[in-house]
C-alpha cells in the first residue's frame, strides 16, 4: 500500500509551502516556520503548486541570492493573476533589509516579515487572507523573544533521520566589512543554556543522534552581551554539557569565527568525543593586509596557531573554510597568499566566493569599487582547482581506514548501496550486505574516492 504523502496524512484543507534559500540557520528558521503554521491549521504542501500559501525565505549575503528572490516573486505573482487566492508573503534576510519597498515595488505581495518576526508569521497569513496586507520588520525589546517559539512537532524537528539543528545565538556584532548580516539580523544573543539543553534533550528523546549548535558567531556563544540570560555559561561548557545528554552521539557546530576560538573550546576538542573532528573556520583570506581591510580582526599568523593546536588536541581532525575572492584592492600578491595559506593548512574542502558588494556595508560605504570581473573570476577558478586538488589528496589518505556513517538513505550508487556523512562531514558512499534504515549508523571501510565523496563498505552492523 502507498505511503500517504505528508499533507494527506496531515489531512487539513489550508496548505502553505516554503521555499528557502541561503544558510543552515535560513533552513532551520524555515523549519520553525512550518512549525508556526501548522499549529495555527495549516498543512505543508509538497508541491509548490499545490499551496494555498507560499512563502519565500530569502538570503542576502550575495547579489546572486538575492535576485534568485526576484525570479520567484515574478512567477508567483504571474501565477496569483490567475488564481487571486493565493497568498504570497516573504521572509528573511532581504524582506529584513528592503521592509515596505518590497511591498511598495509589488502591489500584489501579501506581506513581508524579518529574521526576528518569525512568530507573526500565522497572523501575517491569516490576515492576508482577509486581504489585509502586512509588514513586520521590527526587532523585538526583548532579545530572547525570538528562542520563545513552539517545541517543533516531529514532523519538522529533523532535517534527516537523526539529525537537527539547535539554534544556541542569533545575530552578530562583528561587522566585517563585506558582510550584511549585522544589518539583517541584528545584535548578538546567546539563548539561555536551559532552554537550549531541554530542546536537546527532547529531540535525543524523539530518536535524534546528531545535533548542529547554529549561529551567526557561534562560538562567540555566551559573551557577556544585552539581553543575555544571567549567569551564563561560555560556549566550551555549553558543548561539554550538550555531550552530556543521553543518546546524542554526534555534536558539530556551525558558523564559528577565529576570534572566539578559546583554550576551552581546544580542549573540547580534546575530550569530548562526542565533537566531530572537523571545524568548518572561515578564514576568507590569506593576506593580512586584506584581513584588516576586512576588519577580520585576527591575521595569519593567530589562524595558522589555531589550526596547530586544534590538530595536536584532535590528530586529524579535518578543516573547512570560507574564502572570499576579489575584495575591493586585493592585488595578485594578497591572493597568492590566499592559495599559499590554503597549501599550509591543506583544508579538506572550502566554499570560495567573489566578493559581491552588499548594501549598508562598511566596504560599500568605503566606496572601494570592485575589481575587474574576469580577474575576479580568474582568481576563483584558481582556488578552485588548487582545492580540488587538495580535497582529493584528503580523500587518498582516508583509504585503508575505517569510519562510522549516519546513513541518509540509499545511495544512487545503485541497490544495497548506501550513503551518509561520517564525523569529519565527508559524504561516504558505501555498500552493504542488507538493508540499513535512514538514520542508524554504520561501520565501514574506506577503500576508494571521487572527488565529492568517499567509497567504502560496511564491515560490521554498528547498530
Ligand atoms: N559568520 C561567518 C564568519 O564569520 O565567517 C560567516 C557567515 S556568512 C553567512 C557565510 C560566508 O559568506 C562568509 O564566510 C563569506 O565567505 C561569505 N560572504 C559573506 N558576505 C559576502 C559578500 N559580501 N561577498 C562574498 N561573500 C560573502
Ligand atoms: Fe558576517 Fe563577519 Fe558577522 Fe560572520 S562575523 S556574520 S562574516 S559580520
């Protein structure tokens, strides 16, 4: 018999999709959203088409993201000429920074609702029904109402079996100079450690294994900051107390900056080996002289110090990072040191951009200008081969070894073949000799590669 798909089972007459774009903490915003709505009566649709409500959840960090909003608004809107109940509002990062200009520019947008306006996402929807239009774009007095949402049901907790994201702070109070998500998402707050140990608890309790800290600066986690919960601990005991909780075997975290990398959190490293050995630690340059230009606030020298003592506290551990290309003055010697850094600190795998300049930033402000585009792009073809090319010297020397894989699903390697991501975040494609359940883990070893993934078999069920 046909599993009934999630909004048949759910069996509710109003349907609302959500399209989100942009980063882990976008995509876990979006699970709180469709948490939010279904406990005011709505049911996900699968399909676009098949909503009553659409939501776009938009990012802002490059141009690129944001005008995939404009090409979506464009079609719904068409498609609302024809069918004019259907309710379109946006979210997130550019409905934070553009507010009423979106409705302004688009007579027919139902609503507009900020990163820290989450919780009036039902009401926006229900008073769009009644064709009200409107607009929430402010921040909240009180820094914690935004943690103050719903336990998500089941049915939105996970991003896939036996993972989830725990959001530990939100916004950030660096202002690199690039960088919009200041203006986007606001000042820096750390949630209250016992509310975010009593969701990591329930969510280990509901069968999850594996869960990702998230935050703008998350290590930052903690500082002493406005509308902290008093008493507070730093980020390293957060970690060690989250380790503490029954039946979660994996911890990572996500996006943490140099600056915050304490003693404590190196030897968490050390100790707890619940924390996956990887860290994803965006340098974004090489030069130092470009670090400042980007008011980085550490150099080369203290980024090169944290990776050697990360490594001795975590033989191993693999490394991951963010680069930017073509900030405004970068000259070929700044990026020379770039692929040199990337050469001394042989990242297993990084995510390389061109710089995009961004509205309302200190770079825009400056007025530097942008750097000739095909020098632009030139340069980021480099960083991408130079990190092909290290990914796959990473990949060889896992060959031989043995991991442990949370497995996401069949693998499209074909039948009795599996896939899922092993604690240093590589994907691994692996066979094996019976059938493996989405979310249980399995002992493999590792004997060959492809660029993106490793391959390997499992020896023994882990489970
Ligand atoms: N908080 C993290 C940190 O401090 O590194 C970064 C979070 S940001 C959402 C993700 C990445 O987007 C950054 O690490 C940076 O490489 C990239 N990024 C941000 N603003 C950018 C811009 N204006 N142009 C190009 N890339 C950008
Ligand atoms: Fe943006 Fe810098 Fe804050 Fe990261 S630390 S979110 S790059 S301003």
């Amino acid at each position: 018999m046909a599993i009934p798909s999630r909004e048949n089972r759910m069996n509710r007459s109003k349907r609302f999709h959500i399209q989100t774009f942009g980063c882990q903490m976008n995509q876990h915003d979006a699970q709180k959203m469709a948490n939010l709505l279904f406990h005011d009566g709505w049911a996900p649709a699968d399909q676009v088409e098949a909503a009553d409500l659409v939501v776009i959840h938009t990012c802002s960090i490059r141009e690129k993201a944001e005008h995939k909003l404009y090409t979506e608004l464009g079609w719904l809107l068409q498609r609302k000429q024809a069918e004019p109940e259907l309710v379109v509002g946006v979210g997130g990062c550019v409905a934070q920074q553009e507010g009423e200009a979106l409705l302004r520019r688009f007579p027919a947008l139902d609503f507009v609702f900020g990163s820290q306006n989450l919780l009036h996402l039902p009401e926006l929807a229900r008073e769009a029904g009644a064709r009200r239009r409107g607009l929430r774009v402010d921040y909240d007095d009180d820094p914690q109402a935004r943690f103050e949402l719903p336990e998500l049901h089941p049915e939105f907790a996970s991003t896939s079996p036996g993972r989830a994201f725990v959001t530990v702070m939100e916004g950030c109070d660096l202002f690199c100079a690039y960088c919009v998500v200041p203006r986007t998402r606001g000042r820096e707050v750390s949630r209250g450690s016992d509310r975010i140990l009593a969701e990591v608890g329930a969510l280990a309790a509901g069968g999850v294994t594996e869960v990702t800290l998230l935050g703008q600066t998350v290590n930052a986690y903690g500082r002493s900051r406005p509308g902290m919960a008093q008493g507070e601990i730093g980020f390293a005991d957060l970690l060690r107390r989250v380790a503490e909780v029954p039946g979660i075997r994996r911890i990572r975290f996500t996006s943490p900056h140099p600056s915050f990398v304490s003693g404590d959190l190196v030897e968490a490293y050390r100790d707890l080996p619940q924390l996956c050995p990887h860290l994803h630690l965006p340098v974004q340059s090489g030069s130092d002289r470009v670090l400042q230009a980007m008011n980085r606030r550490y150099d080369r020298a203290s980024y090169v110090d944290i990776v050697a003592r990360l490594r001795s506290a975590r033989p191993g551990i693999a490394l991951t990072t963010d680069l930017i290309v073509g900030f405004p003055t970068e000259t070929d010697a700044d990026f020379r040191e770039t692929l040199e850094l990337m050469r001394e600190v042989r990242f297993t795998d990084s995510f390389s951009f061109k710089y995009s300049e961004r509205p309302g930033t200190p770079a825009a402000r400056r007025g530097l200008g942008e750097l000739d585009p095909a020098e632009v792009q030139a340069r980021l073809l480099q960083v991408q081969a130079l990190q092909a090319e290290l990914t796959l010297e990473a990949h060889r020397a896992r060959v031989g070894g043995r991991t442990d894989v949370l497995v996401d699903g069949q693998s499209r390697r074909g039948a009795s073949h599996f896939c899922g991501r092993d604690p240093h975040n590589r994907l691994v494609n692996f066979s094996a000799a019976s059938d493996i359940a989405q979310g249980a883990y399995a002992d493999v070893t590792i004997d060959g590669y492809t660029p993106h993934s490793l391959l390997g078999r499992e020896v023994a069920p882990a489970r």
